[in-house]
C-alpha cells in the first residue's frame, strides 16, 4: 500500500538500497550507503545543549542532491491540494463524516495539527484545538473539531479529527490502551474526560453501547516528535505495538506523522522545502519507523503552526499532503467495511 500522492520514491533511488524497509534494520550498512560519517554520539551537541531553536541531530549529515520523495512546492499545488481535502467525500457513502483519531505523546504536537489544518483553511492561523507547552497532557477529554471549507461561507467538510489525552510513554500515566481502544470502537461520547486512575466504564450511562459506524474512528494517526526520537521512553515502542495490533484487529488503517522536523535540522527550519533533502529528517523517519513498527511509507514528515503568525505556502503544502495521506487510508477502511456495512443496511 502506498500513498500516490508524493509520486513516492523509494530512499533507496538516491542510495541504491531497493527496499526503504530495510533501511530501517541496518543501519550500519545504511551508514555506508548514505555516505556519510556516523556521528559518533547521536545525542545533540555538547554546545547544542540547552540552546533553543533547531539543533541538528546528525551535525555530519548533509543534504541530499535529489529529494527522497517529490513534491510540487509551488502555490499552484497548494491550491490544487487544499481543492482536493475540500472536495472529500467519505468513500462508499456509509458515512457523512470521516473520524479520524490522534494518538502520541504528550508534547507530539497532535493539537498543533489539528490547529493547523483548521488554520489553512481559515486563511490565518488559529490556536483553536487547545495546544499545550507543558510535559502533562493539556488535553484531557475526547475533542472533535469539524474541519471547514476556506472561503466565506465555511461549509463544513465531511472530515471530523478528534483530539485526546496524549499516551504514556510505558508508564501508567496518560491514555490507557483500554480507553484509546474504547475511543476507536466509538464507545465514548464527545467531551468524555479521560482520567489514569478512572478507565472508562461499560456500565457509565455515557457509554455507547451499541456504536454505529459513524460513531467509530475511521484511521488512526500516530503523531511523534522528530526531536525527541532518540530520547522517548523504552516503553513507548511497545505500547506502539500494542495499540497498532489492536487496532489493525479492528480493521482500521493508521499512519503516521512526524512533527517538529524544523528541530532536528537547520536547513529544514530555514525552508521546509528542504525537508526531503534532509538526511537528518530522513534517519528520523527511519527511528519513527522502528519505533512505530511501521514501514517508511505510512510515515509523512510536517511542520505544524507554533510561533508564526502567519501562513506559509510550503508549510501549508506538507500539511495538506499529510491530510490527503490520512484520507486515503481512510477510505481503505470505507472500502473494507462497505460490504459489511451493506449486509447490515440490507437485514
Ligand atoms: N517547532 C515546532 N513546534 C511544534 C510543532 N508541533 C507542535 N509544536 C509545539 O509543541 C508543543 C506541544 O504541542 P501540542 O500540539 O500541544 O502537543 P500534543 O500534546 O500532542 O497535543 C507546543 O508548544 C507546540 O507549539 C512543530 O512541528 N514544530
Ligand atoms: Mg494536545
């Protein structure tokens, strides 16, 4: 499965590996094949400690001639992209609104996309789902926030992307596995406030019992932080692979965003449009890859909105691509269900 979207090439035709999977197990031998000197220590820089705004996190790596994966970053394409998100609709008709649900981190900058999509289509950037700047999760409820067309009758759009409590890292902090999974089979209601010590309860009259497709979450968009790979906690990766089993159980398609790529590389938070030239950004994909469980080709870079004031043609490009990579892995899941959901409407 691929997305057709970024006209994708392989890493592999700028460095002769065939398969970008495996670029993820070996990575010594990718070492050689990026040409380039491993650093030796891949923490930040001794005089990066400390320092706020982008530090490169494999100082030697260099830029690469020819990007990874082509796109067309001129405004134009923007136009074009931000036509092609207003014009979804779910596939199959089952539903008038797609959900899809993120999950990360507490810090990942799952809000900030949601803000950020939100913001390009407004036409100025808007902090509308709650963003937060400290270690605990700011949001702590199960918020949906119903995208709307550009233009001056803001029709809404049959996208809804729902925001909740970040995950913990392996620790009994943050969403539980349980409650995540309650939200994905469509059992709690809007607004519910998540809580570590109260999971959410079958027995609750809030509970949805019997959820209906609309009810249910239609992709799952996991959200990493490209400056905190190398430091995430141990127990991050498995919980990953618990909820992608779990998930993948119930059907539903999930992909990946990796954020704050303009903090792992100066050239990218010069111009975004560097971003797969970057051979920083692309190791990072590489991690996010490992730690995620899922092959480079689910996983698309951004930079959300944080301290502009104002919109940007590239960023808004990177952004609306990540939105139509998540719609089509949505609508893989509209494509499964459809028959299922055709016997239901027939009995
Ligand atoms: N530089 C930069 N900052 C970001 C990015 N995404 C999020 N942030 C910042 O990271 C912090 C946490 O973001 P937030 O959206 O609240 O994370 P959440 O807990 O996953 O919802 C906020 O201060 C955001 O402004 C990004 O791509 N680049
Ligand atoms: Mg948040």
């Amino acid at each position: 499965m691929e997305a057709g979207l970024f006209n994708y090439q392989e890493p592999s035709f700028t460095f002769g590996q065939s398969d970008p999977t495996k670029v993820k197990k070996d990575n010594e031998k990718n070492r050689r094949l990026f040409n380039v000197v491993k650093p030796a220590d891949e923490s930040p820089r001794e005089e990066n400690k400390g320092r706020k705004g982008p530090v490169d996190i494999f100082p030697n790596l260099h830029l690469l001639e020819t990007p990874w994966r082509s796109v067309n970053w001129t405004s134009e394409s923007r136009g074009e992209l931000m036509e092609k998100v207003e014009s979804y609709k779910p596939a199959g008709g089952a539903v008038s609104r797609a959900r899809v649900l993120f999950l990360g981190p507490v810090g990942a900058g799952k809000s900030s996309f949601i803000s950020s999509v939100q913001s390009i289509f407004s036409g100025r950037v808007l902090n509308r789902a709650m963003v937060g700047s400290s270690s605990a999760s700011f949001t702590k409820k199960l918020q949906s926030f119903q995208i709307r067309q550009s233009g001056e009758i803001p029709l809404p759009m049959p996208l809804v992307l729902c925001d909740i409590m970040g995950i913990g890292e392996g620790d009994s902090t943050g969403l539980s596995l349980y409650d995540a999974l309650c939200v994905i089979k469509g059992h709690v209601i809007e607004g519910h406030q998540f809580s570590a010590e109260e999971p959410v309860r079958s027995d609750n009259t809030e509970f949805i019992k019997e959820p209906s497709l609309k009810d249910k979450i239609h992709c799952v968009v996991f959200v990493v932080d490209a400056s905190k790979i190398n430091s995430y906690a141990k127990g991050l990766s498995s919980t990953f692979q618990q909820l992608r089993e779990k998930i993948s159980s119930l059907g539903v398609h999930q992909v990946a965003l990796l954020t704050h790529v303009d903090e792992v590389c100066t050239q990218t938070s010069r111009d975004i449009s560097q971003v797969y030239r970057s051979c920083q950004v692309q190791q990072l994909m590489v991690k996010a890859g490992a730690l995620l469980g899922m092959a480079l080709s689910y996983i698309v870079p951004v930079r959300n909105y944080s301290s502009q004031l104002d919109l940007d043609d590239n960023m808004d490009i990177l952004l609306l691509s990540a939105v139509d990579h998540i719609l089509q892995y949505t609508d893989l899941y509209f494509q499964d269900t459809a028959v299922e959901y055709k016997v239901q409407l027939e009995m």
